[in-house]
C-alpha cells in the first residue's frame, strides 16, 4: 500500500495527454474472448484493473501481451469458463466477463464481484437479463454458474439504465440466435465504444448511445483491431485539479462531447472553457463558485464517478452548494477525510445529500482513501490545502490513474510517491 505526499497551494498550469478510458478498455478487454481469433487494442491505461482484466484472459486460456499502449489477445486457444475469484474479488467489472464467457462457451462459473465498495450495486439487473436470453443460473457458494444450451434473442426491458448489466447482455446476444432488443438501455459513451468495437469483430449492433439497443446474432466473429476511447473522468479530474488550484489547463485526447456533463458544471462554477477538435482548454477563477445543486445521474447526466471531485472543488467554493449522490448510496466516504482537512459539509439524513459550505482553505493533514474516486478526490483536495498532505491506500487510486502523480507533477504539483 502506498500513499500520495503533496504540498499544496501551487497552481497547475500546462497541457496533458488523456489516456483510454478504464471503463472501456474492460468491457472491450472482455468482448475479445467471443471472436476466437486475434484482436489489437491500442490506447489502452496502464491501470491495476486493465492488468486484472489480462490475468483473467489468461486464466481461461488466451494468450496476451501488453506492449506500450497496445493489448494482444489471442483469444483462439482459450478452453477455460472458469473466471478465478482472487481477480473477481479485486475488480467488481469483471463481473462484465459474465456475458462474455458465456456467449463463447455457453456456460461460465464466476464468484459474486468484489472492488470498491460503494454500496449495494446489485448484480441482479445483469442475472435477469442473461437469464431472458435463455440461460440458466444457479448459485452456489459464492458462485454465479450459467449454462445454455444455446442462447436465443429476446426483448429486455431493464429496470434502470445499468451499464454493466447492458454490457453484458451485449456481450451474451451477439451470438445468440435470432434478435434482442435492449429497451432502457444505459447511454454512456463507453456502451457506444463497446459497439463499434463488436462490429469491428463482425457483430450486427446498433443504437448504442440511445435508450434501444437491437443486436441481431451472427454465427462467427472474426480478428479486429481497435483503439480505446479517451477516459472522460481522468480528463475531468485533471480540469478540477486546475480548476481547484485556480490554474490554466490544455486537455490533448479528449472527446468534448464526452465532458459537457462535466464541464457545464465548472462553467457554471466560473471557470472558462473553450474547445478546439480533440483540446479543452480550462482557466479558472481566483475563486470558484458554488453550485446551487449538482445531482448524480446516468449519461447524460452529471456522472457519479465525478461526485467526490467537484464536492473537493466546492469545498473551498464560494458559498454554499447541495450535492445530490442518486447513484451508489456508500459513494461519500470521502466526506469525513475532507471534515478532517477543514471541509465543512453535512451530510444529510438520508445519507445521500450534502451541503457544503466553502470555506477559505483546507488543511493538509493524514487522509485515507477508501475508494477509486474518494481517493482522488483527497489528492486534489490535496493540492489546495496549505501544508503537506498524505493520502493513504494509493491501491484504489491506481485503479483508474497512470500514475497520477506524474501527471499532476508535469502540471507543477508538488507531489510524489511514496510506496
């Protein structure tokens, strides 16, 4: 376990490169197992959960490497339905090799999912839809077993616009017989990256990105190459790096139309933002603003994964904003560890709301990050605290940032890493 040491009160200022985006690379990482053959992923993150991802891959007989940005699977020798539970435990995606392994061989055996721990997050959205496509699913001591004679379309109306579990019956249909037809499906940019790549493959897919998606099964997929998304949360991270030191960023590799979720919020905090092709470009204000209300929801909304970051910006925000979390109930961990640098928020009865009123500067003092986003959050909160501050469990961190502290450092961070 390592822990991030930062010295705060430096404004970052410069331009970085965004790298793939950790919830793309996974699910596509997973897609590779159904062409039996050779597929190429370029732009992919030297995260800890793209290194599970290829463990997995291996454990059911590919063979992968990993040189610069570019994964090799070759997913032809693979003989193996059994996803080992010392990775599953570590990632709670790989429940995404579900639909996978199955649409491959027909059956999988896979233990419940592990990760960050944000609350419930329930699987059972993803069970209901495999079980609609004409699996059957026991579950035994810990395991999820599915086993299909053979998989037939069908229509599936989700209960909420999960992503993982639309991931998965994507996964799962296109092989199956016949057509299925995905109603309340989730939007997000990385749903329409799994489908180009499975129609790179030779999959029959569309209406990614739109609450319909209609896969009509084929018989064979065959060799892809492909390159990954940009990771709209890491580029969203960095602007409210900038954005909370009170500097001037440039974006290169990004997907502008992925950030205006993001961005309208730190417009409307003050900060001005201008694009050009694949650039963003962010100067902030000697102060932010408040946010009179900044609410979670699924694409297009405000993405939860952003929560814990804006909630450090508006820490030290002018005023006093309502925070909103719709998404995972256990997401605001990172509120007592903020309390503790000198935030000032309440978190409501309800456990999903809070107030935060700004305050003049935070303090550096010891922080742990319980979880991917609460962790980075604290490094930013971090960045703009007078004295030293030391962020603890660096494992969660790592799990979604290619050392982060090399990137804010390149920015004019005093941070480093201690492991």
């Amino acid at each position: 376990m390592g822990e991030y040491h930062i010295t705060g009160g430096r404004k970052l200022n410069g331009s970085i490169k965004i790298c793939g985006g950790k919830n793309a690379i996974l699910p596509i990482l997973a897609a590779t197992v159904l062409n039996a053959d050779i597929s190429v992923i370029h732009n992919c993150p030297h995260i800890s959960d793209t290194f599970i991802a290829i463990d997995i891959l291996k454990a059911i007989g590919c063979k992968v490497s990993f040189e610069g940005d570019a994964i090799t699977v070759d997913s032809r020798p693979a003989d193996n339905c059994f996803v080992p539970e010392e990775f599953v435990r570590q990632m709670r995606s790989s429940i995404i090799f579900l639909g996978g392994v199955l649409g491959r061989f027909k059956e999988v055996m896979i233990s419940f999912p592990g990760g960050c721990e944000l609350g419930a997050r329930p699987i059972d959205f993803h069970l209901k839809g495999i079980r609609q496509l004409g699996a059957v699913i026991t579950e035994e001591h810990g395991f999820i077993i599915a086993k299909a004679d053979k998989l037939k379309g069908t229509r599936i109306a989700l209960d909420f616009p999960s992503v993982g579990a639309t991931e998965n019956i994507m996964l799962a249909a296109v092989l199956a017989e016949g057509t299925t037809i995905i109603s309340n499906a989730a939007k997000e940019p990385e749903i329409v990256d799994l489908q180009s790549f499975l129609c790179e493959m030779g999959a029959n897919i569309t209406g990614a990105g739109t609450d319909t998606i209609i896969i009509e099964g084929v018989k064979k997929l065959h060799s892809a190459e492909f390159s990954v998304m940009p990771d709209r949360i890491v580029a969203g991270t960095y602007l409210v790096a900038a954005a909370i030191t009170g500097g001037n960023i440039v974006l290169e590799n990004v997907v502008n139309e992925h950030m205006y979720p993001i961005t309208s919020k730190l417009l409307e905090a003050g900060c001005k933002i201008h694009t050009d092709g694949s650039m963003l470009f962010l100067q902030a204000p000697e102060k932010i603003n408040a946010l009179e209300r900044l609410r979670t929801c699924p694409y297009p909304g405000f993405p939860t994964d952003m929560q814990p970051q804006l909630m450090a910006l508006l820490s030290v925000a002018n005023g006093t904003s309502i925070v909103e979390e719709t998404v995972f109930e256990s997401r605001n961990k990172h509120i007592s560890e903020l309390m503790r640098m000198g935030a000032n928020i309440i978190l409501l009865q309800d456990g999903m709301t809070s107030v935060i009123k700004g305050v003049r500067e935070l303090k550096g003092t010891s922080v742990a990050g319980k979880d991917l986003r609460g962790g980075a959050a604290l490094i930013l909160a971090g960045l703009a605290a007078s004295g030293k501050t030391i962020v603890t469990n660096s494992e969660f961190v790592e799990r979604g940032y290619v050392h982060i502290e090399e990137d804010l450092r390149s920015l004019g961070a005093d941070i480093s890493y201690i492991g």
